[in-house]
C-alpha cells in the first residue's frame, strides 16, 4: 500500500503524531478522532496537563534528561535518583516548561524563551535547542545566532541539538558549519547517544 492509498485513519498511524493527543475511549474505542483541540473538553484537558505536571515534579521524572547524560549520571555514585532529586543539578520547575515547548510544533516560541540559551543548566540549554528543532525552518533561521551559540556550547547534549536544527534546518555557510560540527564529533556524538 502506498500511502495516497490510505484514508485519513490508517494515514495518521504512518505520519508524525502530534505533541498531544486526548481521545474520548467511549465514543472513540480505537483512538482515532484527536480531541486535543476541540473546544469542548479543554477543561477536561487542562485537568489531565496539570495531574501530569504534578506527578512528574513529584517522581522528579529523569525523562527529561538528554539519553547520554542519563547514562553518565547513572554510571555516578548516587544514581540517577539522587542526581534528580537535587534541584540545583536537576532544575525540573525550569526544564519542564522548555521541555513541553520543544514538544509543540506550533506557534511561536515566546520571546523570554530564549534567555534559556544562557541558562546555567545544560539540561534547559538542550531543550531549548530541540524546541528550535521541532519548529523547523522558519524558527531556525529566525534564532539562527542563538542555535549557533548553542552549537559550541562546551555540554555535548546541547552543541549536538542546535547543530542537528542547523544542519536540518539551515542555510549557507551556517548549516555546513553545523554539517562539519557533526561530522567532526561524530565519535563524541556517538558515545553522546548511546
């Protein structure tokens, strides 16, 4: 089957799924009709964000941690338990908001977004990067000299972000200079992503 082949249904299990979804599992079993923006379950909505917020602050998920830093805080005496647990290594109340823009696709980033490029947590500093990424080209060509601060910033996690939205996203001489980042570090970026 080709995709042109497929309804809308059996496309969506094949294209890029949305930052969020909420189904009413009555009326709609098999999850098929996102209810994400429908006007009337937003209550209901802002209801589930907030138990989520809530419960993520209380476990102090480590989800958000880039995948390579988690394995180097886990290889540390103290884990990764302790390592969240510390709120000035593990700043979740500033990570979580930047977290959550970087899973949006829409709309722009706000403006005070972008202090978080001098943030001294390398975990918002990455998160930052990966919410130019998800915006695509528009948002990286617009942030361009953030993301390129960014891609030398001495945390791996972070240069390897913004030079991914630069060498996915970008133009000229900037891109290629992201593309030749990558491709230099390819070894570091490969112990980054285990």
């Amino acid at each position: 089957l080709f995709r042109s082949d497929l309804n809308a249904i059996q496309r969506q299990f094949w294209e890029a799924r949305p930052a969020e979804e909420f189904y009413d599992l009555q009326k709609d079993p098999e999850e098929t009709i996102n209810l994400i923006d429908d006007e009337s379950y937003q209550q209901e909505i802002a209801r589930f964000r907030n138990a989520h917020r809530q419960k993520t602050m209380e476990i102090r998920d480590p989800g958000f941690l880039p995948e390579s830093m988690l394995h180097q805080v886990a290889q540390r005496p103290g884990n990764v338990a302790g390592f969240c647990a510390d709120r000035q290594k593990y700043p979740l109340k500033k990570i979580f908001p930047v977290a959550n823009l970087a899973a949006q696709t829409k709309g722009p980033l706000p403006l005070t977004l972008r202090d978080c490029a001098r943030a001294d947590n390398p975990v918002v500093r990455y998160w930052l990067a990966m919410a130019f990424l998800a915006r695509g080209a528009d948002a990286c060509r617009d942030n361009s000299e953030i993301l390129r601060q960014l891609s030398r910033d001495p945390n791996i996690n972070v240069a390897v972000a913004a030079a991914e939205a630069l060498a996915v996203h970008g133009s000229g001489d900037l891109r290629q200079e992201a593309i030749d980042f990558l491709v230099k570090h390819s070894n570091k970026i490969g112990r980054a992503h285990v």
